[in-house]
C-alpha cells in the first residue's frame, strides 16, 4: 500500500479534483501525504533586449497565489484528518513537471497524484501537458484526474465523491 504521496497543486480544479482523491488514498491507507506548488519566475527584458531579469510584481502575485493555495491544501489536510504538509519549491528555469518528478524522488513518494485539463489536438501542441510530463519522467506511478469537457454531453468529469 502507499506511505508516501505527493499532491501536485496549482489551484485548478483538475488538481484540486487530483488532491481530493490523494486525500481519500491517505485515509483509506494511512499514508502521508504532500501538497506541492511549483514557483515558475516570470523575466522581463533588460536594456538592451536580449538579457531578462525578474519580473518582480509578476514574481510576488505568483508567490501570493502559491501561498493561497498552500494554506488550502493544509486546511484541507487538517479538516479531513489526515497527515500531510505542503511545500512550495522553486523552478529555477527547471520545467514544472521535472520539478514534480525530483521532488517525488527526493521525498521517496509512492504515488504521485495530479490533475489533467484534458486537452487535446492543438490546445495540447501548443500548450504542452505538464501531466504528460510527469507520466513519463517521474520515478514512480502517477495517478491523473481529468477535469474537462466530456466530449458527448458537454458535462464536465468529476473524481468519485
């Protein structure tokens, strides 16, 4: 069984969907679990037009944001009793999804959950797929919670409540 999952957070409700069903894990298992936000620093450019630097503002809303939803996975944590923290780790230049899967290295995770917007086709092309990413670079299972547009109906899909 799982000891150890780390949560992959952003805010959106396909990772909000992905945390609810890592929760229900840890309870029926007794795991711990990790909530994890990846910092992404926004550049600007600097006299001269080929050299960026930090764009601060967007650096402290993406900071703020972070926090936000750190604070929520912790209360989510304690309201359904279960063992967990959060952390926020910062890419430096590393893309998100190589950043999940070496902190569920390091942290030694059995499980990582994460949501998927679900897109497809050129949405995807161009948008690329954090999830995808972590499927095929982390070092061990990864579970995926779709959250999107159900192709038929129009409804969106949900975890198991």
């Amino acid at each position: 069984m799982y000891k150890r999952i780390l949560a992959a957070l952003d805010g959106s409700r396909a990772l909000r969907l992905a945390l609810d069903e890592g929760i229900r894990i840890v309870k029926a298992s007794g795991a711990e679990i990790v909530g994890v936000s990846v910092i992404e620093h926004a550049d600007r450019p600097v006299e001269g037009g080929t050299v960026f630097a930090p764009g601060a503002e967007r650096n402290r809303e993406r900071l703020e944001a972070a926090g936000i939803i750190l604070e929520d996975a912790d209360e989510l944590f304690e309201a359904n009793g279960v063992k967990g923290s959060v952390r926020a780790v910062d890419a430096y230049g590393e893309s998100v999804a190589s950043v999940i899967a070496r902190v569920a290295g390091e942290w030694e995770a059995d499980l990582i959950v994460i949501g998927t917007h679900g897109r497809h086709g050129l949405r995807r092309a161009v948008l690329g797929s954090v999830a995808e990413s972590v499927v095929r670079t982390a070092p061990t299972p990864v579970l995926l919670m779709r959250h999107g547009p159900d192709d038929d109906t129009g409804k969106e899909r949900h975890s198991l409540t």
